[in-house]
C-alpha cells in the first residue's frame, strides 16, 4: 500500500495527488485527485464541460510493464469533491507484484509521471478488523455485517447483501433517494443513534456488487444495531417495451413491475447538463412512484431503439418518482420502438442486523 499520499505541484498552483494506493491478490485500487483553480473555475461557472477532464491514466509496475485496468465497481470520477482538488479519479488495476509503481496521466489537465513507493499492509497506516456474522433478511434481501474496524474516530462496518438468483447487482443503500432519510444508521445499547459519517465516503468504499463500507463517529458499545433503509437490485430479467411517441402517462409492466412512462418523444435539443452542447434525441419521462411488492422500478438497464443498443444519461427528476432519460440520436424522429431490460429497482427495508461484541 501506498504509506502516505504522494503530491506532485506544477505551475500556477497546478498539482495532482495521489490519496490512496492498495495493492492486493484481488486487484490495485488507486485514487488520485488533480487540482487545476483555472479550469476548475470554468467547469463550476458551466463553461467548460467537467467530465473527463483529467484524459488518460495508466500504471506502470516496477519491470517497466503497464498493468491492466479492470472495468466495473471501484472505477469512477469526480468533480467538486472535498479534499485537494476538484478533478478527481479512482481506478481498479490487476494486482501488482512490485513495491514500486508510476501513474501516468496524459490529457487536458496536463501530463503527469508520479513515481509511488509502497509498503507491505501490515506496515502502513491500517485498522485490524473484527469478524462478525450478522445477518437480517426482508423481501428476499439477505444482509449482513462481516467485519468492523475500530478507528481513533470512527466506527467502519464491512457489510454484504445477496437477493437471489435474479439479482444481476446490488447497491447496499439508497444511492438514488434522498440521504437524510435512505442514509445508514447505528443504535448503540443506549438507544443512541448515530448518523453514518458520509454518503459520499460510503459510495467510495464500494468495492464488488453487494458489498460496501459504511463509516460512523466512533463507539464502544457493546450491542449494536445497523439500520439499512433501501437496497437497489439490478434484476437479470424483465423487460419493458413501448411504441413512439408517448404524450399522456401510459401505465405498462417493466418485467413484474408496474411502471408509468409520463412522456416518450424525439425533441431537437435534449435537457442538458452545464457546459454540454445541445444535441437532438429521444427524451424519456420515466418511473414509478408507488411501492408494490415493497418495491419499485428507478431506472433501466440497457435501453434498445427499434433493435439497436443506444446509451442513455439521466438529467434529473421530472417529479416524484420520475426521471428524465435522454438518448442522442440524431434522426430520433424516425425511431419506432424503445426496449428497455433488467430493470433497476429499489426495494424497501428497513433492515436491522443486530450483534454484540
């Protein structure tokens, strides 16, 4: 693991740090942040468009080989998080077998070469964990506490969630709802509740599907109590199929799930995004506000226009329970059918996995 961060400054104030490096048989986690207060102004005012600003990124192990990326959970980008700066990035590589790496960044915010030297684990700044088993289950969504860490200020819980067969991913929380009231708590003996540190830092944790780290102020209680409001499942199976256009809220079935599509429409400029360029495609009204089953559709999987794969973005809620989905297409107009598959659903707790230690 990385011993401590490692920052590299530029002119004008330009640096790039690198916050954290873990290196085990299951893969090289690394995140770094990069601070540019030039760029960082134009993306915050909507004029420069944020994504994807730092470019490229590799890793290049000490016998000079680059080491693979690995796609899925772990991977992701910022901007405007708290910390060094506004740019930022984690990356899963393949595990590494030297103590020594270099992270490469080529792109807009400029080219960066910083050497990392590593230590084993059990020489750097970790917290043991205690293993624990305990387990609550509602809806068919089975939850579990498998570890807790004990930090000089807070409490770290490493918690696992399995929903069947049909379960194609698993989101621990309600990452899409509001974070007052979907976020984690813990009840000490005393019946005190503690709010969980940060949503953020939550999503951050997140390693495989089904798994994350939640973080609280610190306790030494004995007896504790896990409160999860919501998981979000992605199913294996389900799929929704409507014709164009829709102008009036259409009631239908997204595989068992009833859902509501408000609108469904080619329009010349899709709602965007600060900084992005207007482009023409097929606007969606999409959702479902009602529980059924003590679960509801929040969003497709992969999205299909008369037979052809397409990518979608989400710009935001229309009203309660309603997102707008937009597919660019340039000749939107003539598009047909939409198909969308393996719906994303959230399903209602509360679950509460209790232990003593």
């Amino acid at each position: 693991m990385l011993a401590q961060p490692v920052t590299v400054m530029k002119d004008d104030d330009r640096a790039l740090r690198v916050l954290r490096l873990a290196a085990t048989d299951a893969g090289t986690e690394l995140a770094f942040q990069v601070r540019d207060p030039q760029l960082e102004k134009d993306c915050a005012t909507g004029r420069v468009d944020y994504r994807e600003r730092i470019g490229e990124f590799r890793l290049r192990d000490g016998t000079g080989a680059h080491v693979p990326q690995i796609p899925g959970p772990g991977n992701g980008s910022s901007f405007g998080s708290d910390g060094f700066g506004a740019f930022g990035r984690r990356v899963v590589f393949a595990p590494i077998a030297t103590e020594a790496v270099t992270l490469e960044v080529r792109g807009d915010l400029g080219d960066w070469d910083v050497p990392l030297e590593l230590v084993p684990i059990a020489e750097g700044a970790v917290v043991p964990a205690t293993a624990i088993d305990a387990v609550d289950e509602a809806h068919g969504v089975t939850l579990r506490v498998v570890a807790l860490a004990q930090m000089n200020d807070r409490t770290v819980l490493d918690v696992r969630a399995t929903a069947g067969p049909y379960a194609k991913a698993i989101e621990i929380g309600g990452w899409l709802m509001s974070h007052g009231r979907d976020a984690f708590a813990l009840i000490d003996e005393n019946g005190h509740k503690f709010k969980e540190v940060g949503m953020r830092d939550r999503m951050k944790m997140r390693r495989i599907s089904g798994t994350t780290a939640v973080a609280f102020p610190r306790t030494d209680s004995r007896a504790l109590t896990l409160v999860v409001p919501s998981v979000i499942v992605q199913e294996s199976e389900g799929e929704l199929e409507f014709d164009l256009p829709i102008f009036a809220p259409t009631d239908l079935l997204f595989g068992r799930h009833p859902v509501r599509v408000q609108y469904a429409s080619a329009v010349d400029v899709l709602p965007a995004t600060p900084g992005e360029a207007a482009q023409p495609g097929i606007e969606i009204q999409f959702g479902s506000a009602t529980w059924h089953d003590d679960r509801r559709v929040v969003l497709p999987g992969p999205v299909f226009v008369d037979g052809s794969h397409v990518q979608w973005s989400v710009t935001g809620r229309v009203e309660a329970g309603t997102t707008s989905l937009n597919i660019p297409m340039p000749d939107g107009a003539s598009a047909r059918k939409v198909t969308m598959r393996e719906p994303v659903v959230a399903v209602r707790g509360p679950w509460e996995v209790k232990w003593r230690r």
